[in-house]
C-alpha cells in the first residue's frame, strides 16, 4: 500500500510503499504522538524514521489485492 507523510515545513510529502496494514500504521503514528519519532518500514525492508514534532499528516491508500496477467505483483 503506499504511504504519504507530510511533514511541517517541507514542501514535498514522503511518499513510499509498503507492506504493513493500515491498521499497523495507524498504531505507529498514534504511538509515535506520544514518543520522538515514527518509525516504518518500506516494501524493500528501509526504514523510514519522521520525528514526531514534525508530522503535518499520514495519508495510506488501499491495500494491494493480488494482481493478475503481466507485470502483477
């Protein structure tokens, strides 16, 4: 699913895939209000890491369903 994250100050979004649910992501960022930082995972296995001062917002789109045909994945 991809994942944007806007954050304070900075024109451009951080925009990147990955594997978790949305529902994982959502108790990262509802954690990560009451820590330092936000901390996820890319589909690749990087990290990305947003001090929490920092968040604007956190929009994910819809989860992947399995494709079919050529270049499905």
């Amino acid at each position: 699913m991809e994942v944007r994250i806007g954050v304070q100050n900075v024109a451009r979004e951080i925009t990147f895939e990955t594997t978790q649910s949305t529902d994982e992501i959502f108790a990262a960022v509802k954690t990560a209000l009451g820590a330092d930082v936000l901390e996820l995972t890319d589909d690749k296995g990087g990290r990305i890491i947003v001090p929490s001062a920092s968040i604007g917002y956190v929009t994910t789109g819809a989860e992947r369903k399995g494709g079919v045909g050529f270049g499905a994945s």
